[in-house]
C-alpha cells in the first residue's frame, strides 16, 4: 500500500463532519512535524484551524485545504459506511476521499518526497488547514489569513487542493473563481381565504413577474476569463399547505456567481431597482461568499503547467468555473493561487471515490511543482 493511500485511508476514518476536525488536524501535524514543520493551533469558535510551517525565508510556498466534509447522506443507500475507507475496483471509497482528503494526503506524501531529497531547499513550506470549508466558512482560512496578514506573514504561492480535475488528474486546473453573492426575498401579502381574494393579496402571484424577470436578465455577458454571471433560485416557500388559503408571505432564496464584469454592489442595486418597479412588500438580505478572483499567469501556473505535464503528459486547462473555495480568502494578499486535486465526479454524491492510482500520481505532480519553484 502506497504512502498516499495509506494516509487518505486515516483521514477518511476520521468523521469530520463540517465544522468538525474529529482529529484530522493532530495526525497531519503530528506527521509534518517529523519534517521539520511547526505547528500553531489557530481555532475560531467551533472551527480547528492550524498553520505548519517549515522554513523562515520567502518564498512561502502553502498548502491549502480542508479537513472537513459534507454529510454523507442517507447511509442505506452507501456500498459501505462512508466513514470505513473502502477498496474496490482500485478505487478508494469514503467520504472526503476525493474532496478532499486524497489531496490532503498526497500533499503530505508530497512534502515528504520533496525535503528527503532536498532538505536545504530555497524559501519555505507551509499547510494552511480548516474545518470550515463545507459550512459556513466564516471562522476558517478567512480568519488564518486575517491573523497571517496582522504579523505580516506573507504567501507568495498557494495551491488549494480542491478537487478540480475532469476525467485525469490534471487535466483541468483553477486560477480563478466567480464570486458569490447570495440573497433572501420576503414578500408579504394579505392572507386570506381564495374564494375571496379581493379582501387578500397574494404576494406570490405579486413575485411571479418579479422571477421571470430575475430568471431571464442578461447580467453580463462575461470575458475571456469568466463565463457570464448566473442567477439561480434556490428555494421558495410560500402557504400554509392548504388548498384554500392564499398565503401571507412568501420567501425566496437566489444565488448569483459573477464575473468581474460586474460588482455585488451593481447587482444588488438592480436587483432592488427590479423589486421596487413592481410596488412590492419587501424585505431583502444580501449575503457576500466571496468577490472573483483570478491568478494572472506567471511563475504558479507556469510551473504547475511543468509539474502537470511533466509526471501525466497531460496539457491542462486553466479555468475559473464551478464553485467557491478557500482560494477566494487567499488571493486578495497578493499570493499566486491555484487549485488542483483529483477527477470531481463524485464529490458530495453518495459512494465519493478516488481512483487509488490517481492519489499517487497526484502526490508526484505536488512534489514536482515544489521542486520547480523551490530548487535552483
């Protein structure tokens, strides 16, 4: 059994349910430490973070990633429980195995690999790790930064290990992410009984043009990093579930993921300028995830684009799509950031899996990349 394997297996043991570490964090240190790394506990809340570090000299070069995970789901519909890591087939079954504690394995194997063969190596090596990624993500990486940038400790490159590759491992790599802006409609009526609704006023009948104007505006059209912004509803919840009853209220839950074409700001303006055109009863609550960001290319992606092709063959593909990560905390300091880990085809779906061979491949690509930017 590969070193890799060996310890995503560990990994997956552990429960860490979203805000839980459930002991992930001490074993990765605890491993880190035997190379030299030392560690800082850095907790917010209920959320574990820790910082590692190896090295005082710039540049700092940081791991970045999550030890928690989502939920399993319903457990009867799972091959095996999703806390038992489990192989079949060559694939690594569990929850967390591909998002991402595969990646969090490979970039320690990674380390390992890397110092035994150059323990004198130029600038530094850092692990930024939380558990709380998959939930709120308020008391996480966002926090280790803001704590990072007061003592003026800064990255010069970090590589998160989201899952972003397609169908092989490196075949697709982020340099951006659209930005994240999330908003809670409530629209209040007159409840009252539907065979008289001239003495009621329905305020989902009052949203309905509302929506299909939301639905089918062209916010942007995007540019040749970012695909057009999106407006997605989310959740609708109106009634009291009967037939007879015309609701008071109505409640309706979006999202929009935006390019750099347009700000939160101008969003949030038309979205209101929208509402207030229909006379409506409202009340609205905006929520910011995250703004887009985008890695420029430069030293990073040129030599995560070496690293790829060099241990897979692959040419890989640099794009902002999908969803939010850590990433968005991280690159407004300055730092170079990307995203690579393993195939997402099964991330946060039932039976999460990693194909075994790709763990190891991964690790060598991680290794690679620290021996590009960090040996002359």
């Amino acid at each position: 059994m590969s070193a890799t394997l060996e310890l995503a297996k560990k990994l997956i043991a552990c429960a860490s349910i979203t805000p839980q570490d459930a002991g992930c964090q001490p074993l990765l240190a605890e491993r880190l430490k035997a190379l030299g790394f030392r560690g800082e506990r850095l907790p917010f809340g209920e959320v574990e973070n820790i910082w590692l570090r190896r090295g005082q000299k710039p540049p700092l070069f940081v791991f970045a990633g999550h030890t928690d995970v989502v939920p399993p789901g319903p457990a009867e519909q799972w091959l095996s429980d999703p806390f038992t890591p489990e192989l079949r087939d060559e694939m690594l079954y569990g929850r967390g195995a591909a998002d991402m504690k595969g990646s969090l394995a490979a970039m320690v194997t990674a380390s390992e690999r890397f110092i035994s063969a150059h323990p004198d190596h130029l600038g530094s090596i850092a692990f930024l790790l939380t558990s709380d990624e998959e939930g709120r993500a308020v008391n996480g990486t966002v926090k280790v930064v803001e704590t990072l940038e007061a003592r003026g400790e800064k990255i010069d490159y970090c590589l998160v290990g989201e899952p972003t590759s397609r169908e092989r491992v490196g075949d697709m790599v982020k340099n951006g992410r659209r930005g994240s802006l999330s908003g809670r409609l409530l629209v209040r009526g007159t409840q009252g009984h539907v065979a008289y609704p001239h003495l009621a006023d329905n305020p989902i009948h009052s949203l309905a043009p509302v929506l299909v104007t939301l639905c089918t505006k062209e916010w942007d059209r995007g540019n040749e990093d970012f695909p057009p912004t999106t407006f997605q509803v989310s959740n609708i919840h109106g009634g009291t579930g009967a037939t007879n009853v015309i609701p008071g209220e109505v409640e309706v839950l979006f999202n929009f993921r935006y390019s750099t074409e347009v700000t939160h700001q101008q969003l949030q303006q038309q979205v209101e300028a929208i509402l207030s055109q229909q006379n409506l009863n409202y009340e609205l609550e905006w929520t910011l995830s995250g703004k887009p960001f985008r890695t420029a290319p430069g030293n990073l992606m040129t030599a995560v684009s070496q690293a790829i092709g060099d241990i897979t063959g692959l040419e890989t593909e640099f794009s902002t799509t999908g969803g939010t990560s850590d990433g968005r905390f991280i690159a407004p300091t300055g730092a170079q950031v990307v995203e690579l880990g393993p195939v997402n085809a099964t991330i946060h779906k039932v039976n999460e899996c990693v194909a075994v061979a790709d763990l190891e491949k991964l690790s060598q690509v991680y290794s690679r990349l620290l021996e590009i930017l960090l040996t002359e």
